[in-house]
C-alpha cells in the first residue's frame, strides 16, 4: 500500500508511473488525496473543538473553587454542544478513513523507473540467457508421459483422491522432490538465508499485510469456518514475522528462507499449456525474503536474482531472465525479474521463479519499519523470490535429461537423490 503523503507528494509522477502499468483508474489517485483533504480538514475542526471543550471544562472546574456554582452550571450547558460537535465529527473523520484506506487499497505498487511500459507478457524484456537447449530425438516425449512410463507422478490416481492439479508423487519421483527441497535448503543456508518453518495457514491480516487481500482472494483457498486461508507462498506467513515490527538498523538485512507447500486455486486455467506439472494446485516451493534498508535494496534484488541463477546453472538447466514489462508484474512489487527454464519435450519456456522488490508497499500494511540509533522509525524495503518452485523444475529435468537409458539426474542432486538414473 502506498503512502498517503507519498502520493500527495507525488501526484504527478505516480500517475505517470501508473501508466506504465496500464493502470485503468488513475482517477483513485485524485479521490485519495480529496479524501486525505477532507481527513485533515475535519482531524484540524475536531482537535479545535476538543481544544474549546478542554478550555472550558477547566474554566467549569476553576468556577466551583471559587464557589461560583451558578455560573459553572451555565457554562456546563454551553458545553453540551461541545460533546455534540466532536462526537459527530469523531464519526465523521472514522467514516473517511474508511474510504480512504478502501481506496488506498486499490492502488497498486507504483513501478520503479527501469521497468520498461508493457501490457502483456510478451513485451517483457530478455535480459539474459545462459545455457545451451538440447537437442532430443523426435522420440521424445513430455514430462507426463515420462512420469507415466517411468512410474513416478500419478496424476490420474491425484485426482481421485482430491482433483485435477494434486499429483501423488511415488518412488523415485518423491525422493527427487525430497532431494530438491533439501538442495534448495542447503544452498539457501550457505548463502546466509536462515530457514524457517511457519503455519502454511494465514488469518486475513497476514494475507493483507504481504498483498494477496485483498486483490487475491478469489486464487487462495479459504477456510471458512476458521477464517483463514491455505497460503500461495511461504512469502505470506514469512515475511508476516516481522508485521508490527520495528528493527534496529543494524539487524539489516534480515534473511530468511522456508520450504513449504503452496495452495493456488488458479480459476479458470485450463488446456495444454497446463498439462501434468505445468499448472498445479498444490505443489512445493523453497522461497527466500529479505527485508532490507532502502537505499540497499535494489542492489539485493540483483544479488537475489544472481542467486536464484545459480542454482539453475547447479542443476544444468537452460534458462533466460525476464524484467517484466509494467503490465506483467504483480499488483504489489515494484520491480521483478521471471527466471524460465527451457523444456525441451514442449519446446517452451516455463516460469519457474520471480524475485520481486516491493519497496516499501508491503512494509506500510506491515507496519514493518527499521529505527537507527538517532532517527525516528521508517519503512523497510521487502523482497522475496522463489529459490525454487519444484513442479516446473522437475518437468524440465525430466524432459531434458531423457535418453534411451532412462533420466540422467544432474551431478549436483545426485548426493541428495542416492541415484543417477530414473530407469
């Protein structure tokens, strides 16, 4: 959530950083800062009048010392009004606010100035490749077909037991998950992430303090009776940690890192392009959240995306990184970078992370601020990323590494795998 006085401030240069995003009301950015007008005007009117009543239940109280009952009580009369004015005006400012913070609410993250103007996928920019795309036998075959042969995802007895999108994982295809998980650990903790293992429910102020309520809701699954929500990524309950937080300015950056299972309803995703591990429901995720001091956190968000590449470059597999055009990135982050990975069976490009710079529009519904031994508290910057997301993965190892052989698994998961080949 951006801050009032921020877009105050700003007027001009929001609107037009919006427009980079396509954004389809600007007119909200004029009926905030009425509101906040209409905030102040009536914060400034109540404060005079409670200024007036408090003025004059001290001349009330100074009368009776000096037994001047008659006149206290003509006074105390007068002072009812008082008692009207600021109760309707009380009434009045909580109603606005209300307003306000609804409209405030609606306003996405304002992108910063190197995301280029976009307003679909493909005007994202390429902004690096590395790898080199294998070339298969007109033979092979995709990842499903390679799990069915091979005995390792079933998707058809997944969807007996809950649906479409949860797979059971079986043999050696649950040890590769195990194997992943553990990698992905592992090399989160050498780089200084300290893992963490949170609820994989959120109540509603979690889900809106990192973004997802309420623009998401209608992609996370809701549990009704409790009021709380299966989470998207443990980017939710993570960063929460430190809601209503305030650190010291040497605590930054605070490094975390935790493996969880994800929940996304994902509405209306239907076809080939969400085939087998492609579009998931559940499905498995180490995820990586800094928070950070501002004026370091563009520079972490390069250093987090060096980082999430390296483990693609572990794991042998193609791939190119996106910054996302204006239109493409989510409704809170400020700027992001999309990893892909080349599967060769389908010959695409498959997303497998976004590493993500929020500024300080999660810290605000956080109220997540930093306080340096002099100054007063202010907003930390917070990012996140997938470091990494397991379905995707597995698919692209599966269909690239395939042979008459069988499924050569990289040399660096061999020690987590305890095989070399799924045979």
């Amino acid at each position: 959530m951006l801050q009032v006085s921020y877009i105050r401030e700003n007027r001009d240069e929001v609107l037009n950083r919006l427009g980079v995003r396509n954004f389809k009301q600007p007119e909200l950015v004029d009926q905030i800062i009425q509101l906040d007008d209409d905030r102040r005007q009536t914060q400034t009117l109540l404060d005079s009048i409670s200024a007036e009543a408090n003025a004059a239940a001290k001349k009330i109280g100074d009368l009776i010392r000096q037994g001047m009952k008659q006149e206290a009580e003509g006074l105390k009369l007068q002072t009812n009004s008082f008692k009207e004015q600021t109760k309707a005006l009380g009434e009045k400012l909580t109603a606005i606010e209300i307003l306000l913070q609804n409209e405030l609410v609606l306003l996405p993250n304002v992108p910063h100035t190197s995301v280029p103007k976009g307003a679909s996928p493909e005007e994202n920019v390429v902004a690096y490749e590395h790898g080199t795309i294998p070339q298969l036998p007109a033979n092979a075959l995709p990842h499903w077909e390679l799990a069915a042969k091979y005995d390792i995802i079933d998707f058809e007895l997944g969807n007996k037991i809950a649906g479409a999108g949860f797979p059971v994982y079986k043999g050696k295809g649950a040890k590769l998950q195990r194997a992943l998980i553990n990698f992905f650990l592992d090399n989160a903790g050498e780089a200084g992430y300290r893992e963490m293992q949170p609820p994989i429910v959120v109540n509603e102020a979690s889900g809106f303090g990192t973004g997802q309520l309420p623009d998401k809701e209608g992609q996370m699954y809701h549990i009704g009776i409790d009021n709380l929500y299966l989470i998207p990524t443990a980017e939710v309950p993570v960063t929460n940690l430190y809601r209503d937080v305030i650190v010291k300015e040497e605590e930054l950056p605070i490094k975390n890192c935790a493996y969880t299972p994800c929940f996304r309803r994902e509405a209306g995703s239907y076809g080939a392009h969400v085939r087998g591990l492609n579009r998931l429901h559940q499905f498995d995720k180490v995820e990586i959240v800094q928070v950070v001091h501002p004026d370091t956190s563009y520079n972490v968000l390069e250093e987090m995306s060096t980082y999430v590449q390296s483990l693609l470059q572990k794991l042998e597999l193609p791939y190119r990184v996106l910054s996302l055009c204006g239109g493409d990135m989510g409704f809170t982050s400020a700027k992001t970078y999309d990893m892909e990975v080349w599967c060769a069976a389908q010959a695409r490009w498959l997303e497998v992370s976004s590493v993500s710079n929020f500024e300080t529009y999660q810290s605000n519904r956080l109220k997540l601020r930093y306080k340096g031994k002099e100054g007063k508290p202010q907003l930390a910057h917070t990012l996140n990323g997938s470091a990494l997301a397991l379905p995707r993965i597995v698919a692209s190892l599966l269909e690239n590494n395939q042979s008459e052989k069988g499924i050569k698994i990289p040399g660096a998961l061999v020690g987590y795998t305890g095989f070399e080949w799924i045979d």
